[in-house]
C-alpha cells in the first residue's frame, strides 16, 4: 500500500482505532492475504510519539505474516521483539497496537460500532437489581436489545456481596438482622456493598465482551468507565482508577468496579460510589469493613463519609441526571426502559435463585 493509496484510504481496507486511556490515539490499516489468512501489509499511524522515527517501520513490519486471528498478547510480542532496541513508545505500548490490529480485522469493536440505551434509575429490591444484571446482560449477548447503562435506586437497606465471598466471612448475620439488611450475592466478583437509601450512586454496564477484546481487567475498567469520569468532572470531582477496580479521588476512595463475563459473548461491568455513607453502621454489619476501614483514619465516631455529596454539593438525584446526561451525550444513547418480559424473568430469578439461601450462602 503506497503513502498515496494509505492518504485515499479505502473504506473496504481494514481500519481499526484504540484511544488510550490516558494516552494517546493507535491507528492501524491492514491488508489481508486471502490465500494464507494472515496480515499481508500494516500501516501503524496515531497522535502518539516514537522514537526513533525509523522504529515505525518496525512496528509494521513486525505486523506482516501474523495471523488474522493472532490475539492482542501474540501481536504485542511481534511488535515488541521487532522494535530495535533503543525504540522509546510515548502515549502507547505494544498492546496498544493489538488492540487496534484486532479491531482492525473485525475481532473488536468500538463504542460507535453499537446502539446504545441508558435505563434511568428505577426504586427496585436490591435482589432484583442482582437479577436484572443477568437478564439484561443475557439479552445483550442474545442480540434482543443494544447494550446499555443502568442506574440503581433501591428503598432498602442491605449488603450486595461478591460472587466469591464468604458469607460468614463478610457479614455480621446478627448485626445484618438487627439492622433489618437484606444480604444479596451478585454474579460478579469484586467486594461486599453497603447500601442504604439514597447513601450511593450505582449503575451497571451490559455489553459485548467485544468493546473490551484484548484487553486485560485491569485496562478495561478505565476504559469502560471514562465515561463516568467525565460526568464526575461535570460535577466537580476529579476522579481516577487505582488498579485494579478503585474509583478514587484526591480525598480518598470513592467507590470500586466489578465485572462479570457471561457466556455468549456479553458482560456486565457495574460500578458503586459513596454519595453518603453511614460508616459506623457499615461496620456493625460487615466484618471485613472494619479492617479495610481501619487504616483510612475513619473512627467508629464519625458517623458518615459522603464524598459525593460533599465533594459536589448536589443531591444525588442531580448527580444521577448529570449520569445519564452524559452517557447519553457522549455514546449517542437513547433514554429506555426494562421491558415486561424481562422484568417478569428478573422476578422469578430472585424466587429461584438471587432470593434463595443456596444461591447467598454457595460460599458459607
């Protein structure tokens, strides 16, 4: 492909395009040998930095010959065992570069690739929140409705706990029914939430696996979140991830992520963050809380800790409108709503499984 052809690229030529987070654009055009299914000319292009210039032609060519199914690691171990050795890469990485390549060849997608819908927040039981999680992200992967973000809202106290925790372990039973919490497990992994009305902010992701191929966990979570991070911008909170699944802010932790990846193809990736939290009562019902808390300086007298509320000023109801007001903008999304049949399928979800004791105590 000639510097002339590559200007007036053809749109039937393999394009593909990666952001890094925090960093910098990776452009890649292929061309594909038919005959032999493997790349058979690669142009490497972007707003990053490289040094030295001529280690671009290495990065192209260490592309040449790979296979049109090479995963993001095997092209990233091309490019990085073709790069001369004082090659210095600004912005992006080798797997960078596979990220793009795959997208390229169509193993990959991007957020304008979909449809997207955001699902307002809607006061539901925390069991079905759980549920929902598993039947939206089962109707993405199924391809009955485009991927989405949805907000929580909820009229109850209760702890949400990770699909690997030990119940014994994580909460107080005595403390939990004393307080009248519901303990719900949901099917993705991560750690235990204390919710309460109106004290977070949680939505969750449904999606193809296909926006994040490549990808490792760790650079997923910015990615699928830099979103979130500028709504928090737009209300006044300068917000990053701590690796691997922390929101934090220079005050101190806001919140954490957890995913899960479902078979056929979707995830659900779903983020909680403290609007205003009652920590002492947190920590009568978690009996891992009280660890974690005992190195941030948080004594049992302090009553809450509201990075939210007092790092914004809002009430949370502003916040989640800035939420949708901005995935809505930034992905082209339309404003929707659960349907019936998937409401009524959440509904015996949590009597067969998210409301049994067998499901909440898999791990005693």
């Amino acid at each position: 492909m000639s510097a002339v052809e590559r200007a007036h690229r053809d749109e039937d030529v393999p394009h593909g395009e990666y952001k890094v987070p925090g960093g910098k654009l990776v452009v890649v055009d292929v061309t594909v040998d038919p005959d032999r299914n493997v790349i058979g000319d690669a142009s490497v292009n972007g707003d990053f930095f490289l040094e030295p210039d001529e280690a671009l032609a290495d990065i192209n060519h260490a592309l040449v010959g790979l296979p049109t199914d090479a995963s993001r690691a095997t092209i990233a171990e091309a490019v990085r065992s073709g790069l001369r050795a004082e090659a210095e890469l600004f912005g992006f990485d080798p797997e960078a570069v596979g990220i793009a390549v795959r997208r390229a060849l169509g193993h990959a997608t991007r957020w304008q690739d979909h449809r997207w819908e955001v699902l307002p927040a809607q006061k539901l039981p925390i069991a079905l929140h759980a549920a929902l999680d598993q039947v939206l992200t089962e109707e993405v992967a199924a391809g009955n409705r485009p991927p989405l973000m949805r907000l929580w809202d909820w009229n109850e106290r209760a702890v949400v706990i990770g699909s690997f925790q030990s119940l014994a372990n994580e909460v107080d039973a005595e403390a939990a029914a004393a307080q009248d919490t519901t303990v719900v497990r949901r099917i993705s992994g991560g750690g235990a939430m204390f919710m309460e009305p109106g004290n977070c902010v949680t939505y969750s992701l449904s999606l193809p696996t296909s926006l994040v191929d490549g990808m490792s966990f760790a650079d997923s979570y910015p990615f699928l979140d830099s979103w979130m991070m500028e709504a928090l911008r737009e209300v006044g909170v300068e917000a990053e991830y701590q690796p691997l699944n922390d929101v934090v802010s220079p005050q101190g932790k806001i919140g954490g992520a957890a995913q899960k990846r479902l078979a056929g193809g979707a995830m659900v990736h779903h983020v909680t963050m403290s609007y205003d939290m009652d920590a002492e009562r947190m920590m009568q019902v978690l009996r891992i809380g009280r660890e974690k808390i005992s190195d941030k300086g948080i004594r049992s007298a302090v009553k809450r800790v509201d990075p939210l509320r007092s790092q914004t000023g809002m009430a949370r109801e502003d916040i989640l409108d800035t939420f949708v007001e901005v995935f809505a903008r930034r992905h082209g999304a339309e404003v929707a709503e659960i349907r019936e049949h998937e409401m009524d399928r959440a509904r015996r979800l949590v009597e067969e499984k998210f409301g049994t004791e067998e499901w909440t105590a898999r791990v005693p």
